[in-house]
C-alpha cells in the first residue's frame, strides 16, 4: 500500500455523502468548533479526518495546520482540533489540529 491515499467511503458508515450532508456539517461544525475524529487518508499536503459528529462529513487539516513536532498523522490516528474554515466548492470542513494533545491515545 502506497504511504499516501485518497480518502474513501469507510464501509461501516452507511448513508450519504459529503456533499449530501453539508447543511448538517455547517450546522454542527461552526467556525472555532472543536472536532474530533479519525485519520482516514493522508495526502503530502495533509490529512483527511472522519469527523465524530457528522461521519460523512470531509475534514481537512492542510500541513500548514498540523503542529510541525506532531509530523503527518498515520492512518487510523485519533486526532482533535479546531475548525478553521469551510469550503463549499468541495464540501471540505478545515481543521487545524490542536498542539498538546491532538493526537488521542
């Protein structure tokens, strides 16, 4: 498997896709909302995030956005951080990840 992947459907969240639920991401995920989530792809330029509250959502912390001491998170990485923009052209939620404690055990 290649280090860096796309971000794809995750087969145990059923339902609709980011796009589908963007009024519901907006409405949950305001800016300077926290959010949680898991690593589901990584891309040279950052990671993709399955955000908890809204799964179908798409979250993106660009590397600019990502503590440098924290490096590019692997796969499957519980993180936190805050939402920081939205971008409605590719239903994306931006998210720059907290410094302590981003990374969840």
């Amino acid at each position: 498997m290649d280090e860096y992947n796309w971000p794809k459907r995750h087969p145990d969240v059923p339902g609709q896709s980011p796009e589908e639920v963007w009024t519901a991401t907006l409405a949950a995920l305001p800016l300077g909302a926290s959010v949680t989530g898991e690593v589901i792809a990584r891309q040279p330029f950052g990671i993709f995030i399955r955000v908890d509250v809204v799964p179908n959502a798409m979250a993106l912390a660009e590397i600019i956005a990502i503590p440098e001491e924290m490096g590019l998170p692997v796969l499957g990485t519980r993180i936190r951080g805050e939402v920081i923009d939205h971008v409605e052209r590719n239903h994306q939620v931006r998210v720059r990840l907290h410094r302590a404690g981003a990374a969840l055990e």
